[in-house]
C-alpha cells in the first residue's frame, strides 16, 4: 500500500474571531496546492481515496486534489483525523480501507510525527510545509515502524 500524507495548502493566520477548524486556505494556498496537485501528476497518476480532516483548510486543499485528479467522487471527510491526531488514530482510520494509493490531507506537526512513527524506531526531525506531500510504502498492512518513506516534495519544486 503507499500512503501519501499531503500537508493543507498555506491558510489564513489564527485570530481571535474566527475558530481554527473554521480557517481557509488564502488565495496563494490555493494556487498553491493547484500547482502542486498538478506536479504531482507527473508521478502520482491517481489517488484511490483521498481522507481529509474536517478542518475547512484540509477539505479545500481536498476538494483542489480531487478537482486537478477529477476524483472529487474519491474523498472522504475523517473526523479522525483533525488535528491532534495520533499515529494509531491514522492507522485505526486507515485499516477501514483496501485501497493501494491513499492520500491523507493532515496537520503539522502530526504529518511529521506520522512520518517518524510509521517509518522508524526512533524520532526524526522532519520540515513538512504547507502542501507538501510525501509517500509512505508498505509491503503489508499499515503499521508502526513497517513503512519505507519513498520522499517528501515541498509544493515550491513545481
């Protein structure tokens, strides 16, 4: 299985009148991610499924994916995953599906803790700017330590 992790796109600053799972993506975010889903291409030639936290930047950097994909039918809103979400809270969410090429549209800095948990023993100290995306393959299921990160690309390389 190979599981992308996708960091929402660059979002409005935090202020106090407006709640954080209410934040939305800025307009250079969403040009961003549309750039960004648009290199990705190159590589990644469809997503089976696209999981997002229901916070309203994490579904519109969904909704971008599943528009530059023409998959907008393959996304999924996953209150398991808002942010704060912990590595086994992923796997519990991700072991619903059978799918090959999950993406999952997430939170710093529980992307790079997921990135650490899932692909080492140890802690690894890792940069995941908005709509980044990185691959996490699995020879078997999705599990702590089993996964192989194959890269992590900032949205800037396209």
């Amino acid at each position: 299985m190979n599981l992308y992790l996708i960091r929402h796109s660059t979002s409005e600053k935090a202020n106090a009148f407006k709640k954080d799972f209410e934040r939305e993506l800025t307009s250079e975010g969403r040009e961003l991610i549309n750039r960004a889903a648009n290199g990705w291409k190159k590589i990644i030639p469809t997503f089976d499924l696209v999981l997002y936290s229901p916070y309203l930047r994490a579904e519109q950097t969904a909704k971008i994916i599943g528009e530059v994909y023409n998959i907008s039918d393959k996304l999924s809103k996953e209150n398991n995953l808002a942010a704060g979400c912990s590595t086994g809270m992923l796997i519990d969410t991700l072991s619903r599906y059978d799918f090959e090429n999950i993406a999952v549209v997430g939170h710093q800095p529980d992307l790079s803790y997921h990135i650490a948990n899932l692909c080492s023993k140890n802690s690894l100290n890792i940069n995941f700017p908005a709509a980044a995306i990185s691959k996490i393959n699995f020879s078997s299921a999705v599990k702590f330590s089993g996964g192989k990160l194959e890269f992590l690309i900032p949205a800037e390389a396209y």
